[in-house]
C-alpha cells in the first residue's frame, strides 16, 4: 500500500459508520485478474488480518497468493482517479507489460 493508497482509504473509512478496515478479494487468474475492494467491519473465518500503518486489511484465504508482492497505489490525476494494482510478477509471466488487474 502507497501513502496515497493508505490516505484515500483512510478518508473513506473515517466516513463510514461500523467499517474497521478494508477487504480485498481478488477473481480470476492468470488470464485476468479482477480486485474486489469493500469497507468491512470484522474478519471473516480463516482471513489474513493486515495492519498496513494503523490500517487493516482483510484479506480472504484464496485471495492471499494473488496479492502477495502486489502495489496498491490510489491516483488522482485529470485523466482518471482511482486504485491502481501493480502486479510485476504476474505481468512478467504471462508476457503483459505494466500494470495488470483492475
């Protein structure tokens, strides 16, 4: 997680009511990948509890390996504003180049 990740997280959260931390799931394979994210206010049995910077992220078992070694970066440009995961392993086998995922 980027500080700007880790900032865009913390403002959404800080509006919600009942929310402790964050989910992320991740669908798909090697063929594409789609990311889940989701305010949620407890972990779930046989989650991975993360504490990213005084941040929790709760992740589900099948979803850990696809995250592990992944960038959560959050951009707000003109162009577009959102969370963007960077996967470089991923990307390097199965020949795609830059960022995989959505």
């Amino acid at each position: 997680m980027t500080p700007n990740a880790i900032a865009a997280i913390r403002k959404v959260l800080d509006e919600a009511e009942g929310a402790l931390g964050l989910r992320i799931a991740v669908q798909g394979g090697c063929g594409g990948l789609q990311y889940e994210m989701g305010l949620e206010g407890e972990a779930r049995d046989g989650d991975a509890v993360l504490h990213i910077d005084n941040l929790l992220l709760f992740v589900d078992r099948e979803s850990k390996p696809w995250l592990e070694g992944v960038q959560v970066d959050f951009c707000d440009t003109p162009a577009a504003t959102g969370f963007v995961f960077n996967t470089p392993g991923l990307c390097g086998s199965c020949g795609r180049q830059g960022n995989c995922g959505s």
